[in-house]
C-alpha cells in the first residue's frame, strides 16, 4: 500500500511539473519596465532621444559603478532584451569615438547595456586623415538614429600616441624626409598624428621626455578630433552650433579605470562659425 501511495504522489508531482507555463516574455518585459525608464527594459525605438546633459550624467554614474566595482548592465541583459532590440530599432543615447586599444573597452568602462552606445574605434581614435567611415557613422547616428551627444575618448598609456611621438621626434633630428611611397599604412597614420604630437611638445618644458609628450599628446589628440570633426562634417557643425548636439572630450585611465571629463573644445565657438578655423 505504502509503496503504491508514493508512487502515485510522484507520479502527480511529475505531471504538474510538465504542466508549468513556458516562460512568458511579454510578462517579463512588463516587469522590467516597472524598474526601468524604458518601454521594453532596453534602449529602443520606442523611447525619446535622451538629452545630451543625461547621457553625459548616465556615462558619468555607469564609469562610477565600474569603478566601484557594481556593474550590472551586462548581467542585466536579458533575452527579452535582444529581441527587443532586433524588433525595435535601437536607439543610442551617445556615438563614441575611442581608440582600438583592448585595454580601454567602451561599453564595460561606462557599464552600458547593447543598445546604450554607438561605438567607433580606431587606432588612436583619430581623424588625422577625415576618415570617412568614422565621420559618416557619426553622422548617421547624430542623424537618423537620433544621438544628441558625441564623445571623443582617449585614454592613457596610448600607443598609437607614444608612435606618433617617437616618428615626432625622429623626423626632427633627422635631415632626410620619409619616403610616402615606402611607409606603412600605419606608419602614415602616426605620421599623420605628427602634428598633435608637436603641439604637446610646444605646451610643455623643453626638457620634458618622450613619455611626458606622449602623455600630454593623448589630451591634445581628443581635442584635435573633436576640431577635424566640426571642420570635417558639416551637418554635425550646424548641429553642434545650433545646440541640438554636443560635442565632448574625455580620456580613460587604464590604471584606475576611471573617465575624466574634459568638456566642449574651448575654440568651440569659433570653430562652428568657421570650418577653416582649425588649428589642431
């Protein structure tokens, strides 16, 4: 007797257990929207452009979190997400320009989800030649996506910077110009960044080593790319100039992890006024 009595509640427990509804998506996404300031728990479509002074306070508490070691966004990410994603549109809040390097990663740096951030990245994150993938892209996504905030973002211990610096310095104690036709597409890149390099040169001590100017050059390279865009791209300089849009600088520290904000270039003015104004 006993043994067909738990057979029989086993027997119970299984077919209620085969019986659980399958996960519901759209409950789910209507709980996550009650702990979220968007429709489906993710950037889409479907929300409002975020003003550029929000977006910059949202990087700002993301690098915080990083920083203190509370990040939650890439655990946050759900499949509901994704879908929402694909089937919504997405729907940056800011177009990023940073460097390539592996140590400095955009999205984790700021703790944003898929969706947050229109990511561009290139050695040295420059526009040292108007690359036309880079300005493009920026103005696509200041412009059909919708973004109202630009940030271009160095970060320390750079190398394309210390490679621009060191061809800086060569190219000056030697008395024999390069060859173009022999160089390398990325010897042309640092030799292209060879003019932030002698800026950063100028602005500091005779004296100051290689190391120092490749320091400083990370700092002048973020506003000499946020110049060459506004002088590059004319639908983001009316943008700028006319306030829908910001354009800012920042630079990465791969030591502590954390974002300092530089703000708009100071020549700001003058540049969106005159295209020719470019002086980095």
């Amino acid at each position: 007797f006993w043994l067909k009595l738990l057979l029989v509640k086993r027997l119970s427990a299984a077919l209620a257990s085969s019986q659980q509804p399958e996960r519901d998506f759209g409950a789910m996404a209507q709980m996550q929207r009650q702990v979220s300031d968007y429709t489906h728990g993710v950037r889409t479509q479907h929300d409002g452009s975020t003003p550029p002074d929000r977006a910059l306070q949202k990087l700002r508490e993301g690098n915080q979190r990083f920083v203190s070691e509370a990040t939650a966004s890439t655990t946050s990410f759900k499949p509901e997400h994704r879908e929402a994603l694909a089937v919504h549109g997405q729907n940056p809040m800011v177009a990023i320009l940073g460097c390539a390097d592996s140590r400095a990663p955009i999205e984790i740096m700021f703790d944003c989800k898929p969706g947050d951030i229109f990511v561009l990245r290139n050695a040295g994150n420059t526009l040292s030649h108007a690359e036309g993938s880079v300005v493009g892209s920026l103005e696509y996504c200041v412009g059909p996506l919708g973004s109202k905030l630009i940030l271009v973002l160095g970060h320390t211990k750079c190398g394309a910077m210390m490679g621009a610096t060191q061809m800086m310095l060569n190219a000056q104690k030697s008395t024999e110009a390069s060859d173009p036709a022999k160089q390398t597409t990325l010897e042309k890149l640092l030799e292209g960044l060879g003019s932030v390099a002698a800026q950063a040169q100028q602005e500091l001590r005779p004296d100051a080593s290689a190391d120092d100017i490749a320091a400083h050059t990370v700092n002048v390279n973020v506003f000499s790319g946020m110049a060459r865009l506004l002088s590059y791209s004319e639908s983001i300089r009316e943008k700028v100039k006319s306030g829908e849009v910001q354009l800012h600088g920042a630079v990465y520290d791969i030591v502590t992890g954390k974002v300092k904000f530089l703000g708009q270039h100071p020549l700001q003015a003058a540049l969106v006024t005159d295209s020719k104004a470019l002086g980095a």
